[in-house]
C-alpha cells in the first residue's frame, strides 16, 4: 500500500474543485495521456472516466470509477487497468488551517497488479504519488491565485520552500 500527502496552500473547496473537473484528470495523474467522461456526471458515485496510458508505442485504455465521493472531503477511485488488474486510490482533502493537508492512498484490488503487489513496486508508487500530488498542486495554484501574503507550499520566484513528505 502506498500512502503520500502533499500539503497545498489553498481552502479544500479549490482543491476540490480541480478534482471534480474530468477535464484535469490526465493532467494530474501521472501516466496518463488522455481522458474523457464515459459514464454519469464526474464525479458522482458510479460516473466513469476512459482514460489512455502510453507504455513506449503500447496504448493502453481503461476506465477510473467514481466509488465514494464526499464533496469537498473524499473522492474514492476504482481504476481499472484491464490486463494489469484494478487499483483503490483514495484522496483525503483536509482542512488544514488556512490550507489543504491532501493524503493520497493507493493498492491493488485485483488481476495482475495484486498477484505482483511487493515493497518494490510500493516504492515505484510513491514516485508516482510524489509526480501526481505536485501536479495537483500546480493545477490549484493555476485556478486560484493565492491570497494575499500567502506563499506557494511547492515553492516559486522568492518564496521559501516548505518540505512535506510530498517532496
């Protein structure tokens, strides 16, 4: 199981609201090359997004479901990899004091990916998480200028880089 958190300097609410857009999904999940709704309204129970993963000249195509949403606190996601099996990934969105505390937790359900599923391939995953949360991040940052006085958690022009487990 893999566990990653990214503290983000926005309200959960902003947060939120990139999460809830399907039109950013590929550009916050690393891997992915492109994604598009394919069931229900994003990101309501049971709504899907198809999604496509290039592997060097391989395309692989699956589908992420919507398992438990929780507006503005919790987005629960079944991703379906076809061949490579099915993976749980929960997103957290904590109020943080004037921030976001993000915990993003990630495993194997079926197929493939459980048979396999090591300490190893755990490790691969926080890479992964560190690469998607900062994407996160930068998503939010693009969508809502930050209050006045507040400085970026991931850093910029004249800022003082804050450390989370993230980096």
């Amino acid at each position: 199981m893999a566990v990653r958190h990214r503290l983000i300097a926005h309200p959960p609410d902003t947060v939120w609201d990139v999460l809830a857009d399907p039109s950013h999904y590929a550009a916050w999940v690393v891997g992915t090359k492109d994604s598009a709704p394919a069931e229900g309204e994003w990101p309501e129970v049971g709504s899907a997004l198809a999604y496509t993963v290039r592997l060097g000249r391989k395309e692989l195509h699956g589908r992420t479901w919507v398992r438990r949403c929780e507006p503005p606190r919790a987005l629960e996601l079944e991703v379906d990899s076809g061949r490579l099996g099915t993976a749980r990934i929960s997103l957290d969105i904590r109020p943080w004091g004037e921030e976001t505390l993000v915990i993003m937790d990630e495993h194997p359900l079926r197929g493939f990916g459980g048979t396999v599923h090591n300490a190893v391939l755990d490790a691969v995953q926080q890479l992964r998480h560190r690469g998607m949360l900062a994407r996160l991040e930068r998503l939010v940052d693009e969508r809502a200028p930050l209050p006045s006085g507040r400085r970026p958690t991931s850093g910029g022009p004249g800022s003082r880089r804050r450390r989370s487990s993230a980096d």
